[in-house]
C-alpha cells in the first residue's frame, strides 16, 4: 500500500498554518508545518516530504532566498504562495527553483488542485523491464523510460516541473508543442492568474531547464524556439 503524501507547509502565521494543516490532513495528506525557513531547515534534516508549501513573506530568510539555498542540495517540489499581485516576487520563486506559486487569498480547493497537479510531475520510480530509450543532448543523455537526465554516469538533478517538461519534449522529440498545450499539460490552467501570466511562468521553468541542457543557453541547440508554434526537443 502506497503511504500517504507528506507535506510541509511553511508560514510564519500560525492561523494559516493550522488551517492549512487541518485541510490537507482531510485530504489523506500526511502534513507537517514550521513556522519559518530556519524550522523548517531542521525538519529537512530528518524527514523527507513529496512536497514543500511555503510562504514567500517571511521574517528572517524569505521564501524566495529558501528556496534558491535548498534547490543547491533537493529536488523535492516546492509551492510559492504569494501576495496578490506581486508579479515579480513569484518570477523570481521561478527562477529560483519553484515549481509553482498560488497568490493570497487562495481557496482551499485551488490550492489542493495544484499540489495534485505538482505531484503528479513527480517522475515514477516504478519502471519495467523495457529496453532503455535514450536521447542523445551532446554531453547530456536523457533517459525516457525512466525520466533521467546523465552527464557520463552522473545524475543531472531536475526539478518535478523540469522533469515533467522533459517527458513532454522527450514524447515528440523534433515536433514544436504550443506555450498552451505546455500550460495545460503541466496542470497551471485556471485559477486567477489568466493564461498569459501561466504561459509567462512556463517561459520561466524552460528558461531554467536550458541552463542544465545547453552549453549556451541564450543560444539553445537541443531545447529550441519554434517561433509562433512553441519550443520543441531537438535531439542529436
């Protein structure tokens, strides 16, 4: 039997913590909270969590310096809430290494619809016996059966997004996939934000996934601009 997800939620409010908790508790989650980045510091030191729900504003070490500091050592999911329109505090959460953001006031639901939606980028562990296919990215080789990327015989850390983004590409190697059909695909569409704003964050995750593909990612060789059609994976 598979054991129930577990979350951290990080807050320095404790109200919010305590709903938060009691929600996602209802859900089948198993949760934890820490009240700031340095508690939650601690907790990462002897749990593992399927995913990280952390505020951007908090006292001390702020949410978008947390997660650029611990995306240096895990992989594991983060989810930015923000304050209702701060565009580019949840850029930066981006760019630091988020896999999404929800802006304050949320509800409850939009909030459990995306971490469903992050989860589900989680690449699976459980792969069968077939015949390992690989894409050849110059020094980089990508592993589609299993979603993993090598340099040689050593691992390229991606986030769940960028690993969710690679098995899109990695489906229809050479053929452009739309900014629309990536926003749908990795579960951003709805909510309050509008779609160009979803399709302005997965500009983001592409932006970052090309600083671990390209020697030079202002000039992408292997994860290319198609223009007026999208981006598109274009292997050796």
């Amino acid at each position: 039997m598979e054991a129930d997800p577990h979350l951290m939620i990080v807050d320095d409010d404790e109200r919010i913590r305590g709903l938060l908790q009691k929600f996602l508790a209802k859900q089948g989650f198993f949760v934890s909270a820490a009240r700031d980045a340095a508690h939650a510091r601690r907790l990462l030191e002897g749990l593992e969590f399927d995913l990280i729900v952390l505020d951007v504003m908090m006292p001390g070490e702020d949410g978008v310096s947390f997660t650029r500091a611990i995306r240096e050592e895990i992989a594991t999911p983060i989810l930015l809430l923000t304050a209702k329109g701060e565009t580019e505090d949840r850029i930066a959460g981006l760019e630091a290494g988020a896999d999404d953001y929800l802006a304050k006031p949320f509800e409850p639901r939009e909030l459990l619809l995306r971490i469903n939606a992050i989860l589900r980028r989680v690449p699976s562990e459980d792969v069968g016996d077939a015949v390992p296919k690989v894409l050849n990215l110059g020094p980089l080789r990508y592993d589609v059966e299993k979603g993993k990327l090598w340099q040689g015989e050593t691992p390229v850390r991606l986030t769940a997004t960028e690993s969710q983004l690679m098995r899109i590409f990695a489906a229809t190697p050479g053929e452009p996939v739309g900014r629309g059909k990536l926003v749908e695909d990795l579960g951003r569409a709805g909510g309050k934000d509008g779609g160009t704003a979803q399709e302005r964050a997965v500009d983001v995750q592409i932006t970052r996934l090309r600083r671990k593909l390209e020697s030079d990612p202002r000039q992408p060789r292997y994860l290319q601009t198609v223009r007026g059609a999208g981006y598109m994976l274009a292997p050796d």
